[in-house]
C-alpha cells in the first residue's frame, strides 16, 4: 500500500487541518500518517487557542516517520513560523522527500495574513523551492508573486511567475470572486486549465486541505502532476456536491461539516 505524510496543524472539530488530510488520503486509498505542527481549540464559530510544537519535536516526528515507514508523498499544510519552516525544509533534504505537495496556507478568506512577514519569507526561500507543486488561492498567490489577480490572464501569468521563481509547478486555485470554480496548473513548461462549476454547499472549510491532500494520494499512487490534479478535483467536486450537513454548528465558518464522509463510499 502506498503511503503519505501530512505535516500540518490539527483541527479539534475535523473540518480541516491533519484530520481532513488523513481522511482524505485515507479515502483515496494510501496509508496516511501525520506529523503535527501545532493544537487549535476551534469549531464551526472560530479559533480559540493555538499552541505549536516545538522544533525539536516536530524533528523527532519526522524523524519517526520517515526512519521507519518512508512516505511516497508528502502534504505540508499550514506552519506559522520561521523556525518550524525551516525544519521542515532540513528535514525533506535529509531523508530525500519525494512528491512534495505544499498548500501555502498564508492568507485568510478576509484577506487578513496567517503568517509572519519573516515566516513568508522563509518559506518563499528554503520550502517552496522543495516542493513538486504548490497549491496557492488567489490572495496567496498575490502575495507570493507580488502583484494582483483580477483575472484569468492574471492567474496564468502569476503561475508562471512563482513557477520561475520556486522551480516547482503552480495551481493557482481560482474562487475568491474571480473564475468561478476554475483552477490554472502551470508545471514549468505549459499550462492547463482545469474547468469546475461553483457548488452552492456553505460547508467549504477545508477544501484546500482537502485537494492538496488528494494531489498528494494520487502523486503517492504513481499518477503524473497534471493527472493527479484532475482526480483531486474530481474528488473534491464530488464531496461538495454530496450536500452533508452535520445540522449542529452556528458559525460562519461551516455546519461543523466533513467534506469527506459521503463521497469515498
């Protein structure tokens, strides 16, 4: 069986973070394992408390995994700060990490920064580069290649730019307004769109956990870059459309939802 690592950060309630990664992988048929970057107390009304690991404790998590049951595939998710960037990226040169999908998670839908300037910096310069492909939304990909998205033209020309910059391929996720569900893949020598129609499902929180996550599972299985975005969304597309709704939560940010629960069946 094929296998993948999610290195990310831990959602309490299940809609996003490791726990939406190991469901994902999970559902697409590879072993999944985890190694976490930090605790959120959060549900559907928001995030209460964080805490992150340490640097050395995120090492021996990495450490364990790859030492014993080396992955195929590799999702990293969000990492908030300059140091824990940095030992992800020593560690993926040390054990010679393949099929790296990076979700450069820095942005929030209200446009307000994740990160740190010094964090986004570190992980323009020593992570992107290590990467196969990463998964920016629009507002991250502005900020990654300095400039702004008002269009498809736009999305086509920031891909190539961040994939000149980083090295590796580019899908910049389109949404936000712009493009309906249509997501552009720019792997250093062509492009390609890959067309979706917007779903009316509130329950988004996740998705882009959820798509790089299955990127990764298809990458795991031995499918090409192109192929394995066009199953993720595919497999993604489905889980919208499947309509759940858990009935209970009052937030904003979902119905404390699991994108993954009826479509895998």
């Amino acid at each position: 069986m094929k296998t993948a690592l999610t290195i990310a950060g831990s959602d309490s309630c299940g809609g996003a973070g490791i726990q939406a990664d190991i469901k994902t992988m999970t559902a697409n048929g590879v072993y999944a394992m985890s190694a976490v970057t930090a605790l959120t107390a959060q549900n559907t009304t928001g995030v209460s408390g964080i805490m992150e690991v340490t640097p050395q404790f995120l090492g021996l998590q990495l450490d364990s995994v790859f030492s014993d049951i080396f992955p195929d595939a590799v999702k990293i998710g969000m990492v908030a700060s300059g140091e824990l960037i940095r030992t992800i990226a020593e560690y993926l040169d040390k054990y010679s990490a393949k099929n790296v999908v990076l979700d450069p998670v820095m942005v929030a839908t209200s446009g307000a920064k994740l990160i740190s300037d010094e964090a986004i910096s570190v992980l323009t310069t020593l992570l992107l580069p290590k990467a196969d492909i990463i998964t920016p939304n629009i507002p991250e990909a502005e900020v990654l290649a300095g400039t702004k998205i008002t269009s498809a033209e736009d999305m086509e020309s920031t891909a190539k730019s961040i994939a000149e910059k980083t090295g590796c391929a580019v899908l910049v996720k389109g949404g936000h307004s712009l493009n309906d569900a249509n997501d552009y893949l720019y792997d250093g020598k062509s492009g390609v769109w890959f067309e979706g129609s917007r779903i009316d499902n509130p329950n988004t929180h996740g998705t882009g956990c959820t798509l790089s996550s299955a990127i990764a599972s298809n990458l795991a299985k031995g499918a090409d870059i192109k192929t394995s975005v066009e199953r993720a969304k595919q497999y993604i597309s489905g889980a919208l459309a499947a309509m759940l709704d858990l009935g209970k939560g009052k937030g904003p940010m979902c119905h404390a939802f699991d994108i993954n629960s009826g479509f895998a069946k």
